[in-house]
C-alpha cells in the first residue's frame, strides 16, 4: 500500500506484445501517427502493452 503512494505517477514501461520485451521505442508511422517498435524482434504496431513501474 505504501509503496504505491512512492510512485511517480504516470510512470510506465512499453511491453512488446510478441516477445514479451521492453525494449520498446517509439516509431514514426506515416499516416497512422504514432506507432511502437521492438528493437528486440523488430515488431512495428499501434498495439502494445503497457506496465507500471
Ligand atoms: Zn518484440
């Protein structure tokens, strides 16, 4: 309970929805505006997951 109040708000970690990594970046898409890549599998997409730290 108390650890939750140490928190930051608003902190989290993007999640690769194919093979589980966090090494996640922002990507630039063209007309779709922004998409994720993986840099571990090379996953592009809109879907990822989200985890708070
Ligand atoms: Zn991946």
């Amino acid at each position: 309970m108390l650890e939750e109040l140490k928190k930051p708000p608003g902190r989290r970690i993007l999640v690769c929805p194919t093979c589980g990594s966090h090494d996640v970046t922002y990507y630039m898409g063209l007309k779709m505006g922004y998409q994720y890549q993986c840099k571990s599998c090379n996953y592009v997409g809109a879907l990822v997951l989200e985890e708070d730290i």
